[in-house]
C-alpha cells in the first residue's frame, strides 16, 4: 500500500471535516465526500484481504437514496441526519488511516 496515499487520504479528509455547514449545499456534499473517501479508500486495501475486511466492517458503503429537499434556508431534519452520520463516518475513516499510518510497520506494503 502506498503510505503517501494514506496520508494524503487522511489529510483530505480532516480538510473536508474542517469546513463546517456554513453552506446551504454542505449537507449533499458531506455525503458525497463520505461515498468518494470510503470508494478511494477501498481501492487501497482491497489487495490485502484482511485490511479490507476490516474496513468494510466497520465503514459499510452507505445507502444513497433521493435527498429531500429542506424548507427554505435549512436542512430537512432526515439531511441532518445523514450529515451528521457522513460526518461520524469521515472522522472514523481518518481515525483508522491514522492507525495505518501510526502502526509499528506502517501500512502494509503492496
């Protein structure tokens, strides 16, 4: 596994985590975020067997669906939610590829 990617993986996602739902659009893309980091996080473990168990436990591809819209200037309350769970999902993500990146070994090579 290339350990550049994990850090630049990791270092994305506190990036993404740091920009707050100031913006009406925030929630949706929050989501989407989740869904790219999880799909290119993937891709980095998938050749070794147990890593990608793990991650596939304990992050599962999350079920997208058609988002409501929200009233006027807020979040539909089934939004919030998502975004709060995307949000749970990014942080956890990035608390595990510190663990790669933190192991006595580093992350396994390829």
């Amino acid at each position: 596994m290339d350990r550049g990617a994990v850090v630049r993986l990791r270092a994305a996602i506190e990036a993404t985590l740091r920009e707050q739902g100031s913006y009406p659009s925030y929630a949706e893309g929050l989501v989407e975020a989740d869904n790219r980091f999880r799909s290119a996080i993937h891709e980095l473990v998938r050749g070794d067997g147990a890593l990608a168990t793990e991650f596939n436990a304990l992050f599962p591809a999350a079920a997208s669906g058609p988002r409501p819209a929200g009233p006027r200037g807020g979040d539909h309350p089934e939004q919030a939610g998502m975004t709060k769970n995307a949000r749970m999902h990014l942080a956890g993500m990035s608390g595990w590829l510190q663990g790669l990146i933190d192991s006595p070994t580093g992350p396994p090579s390829a």
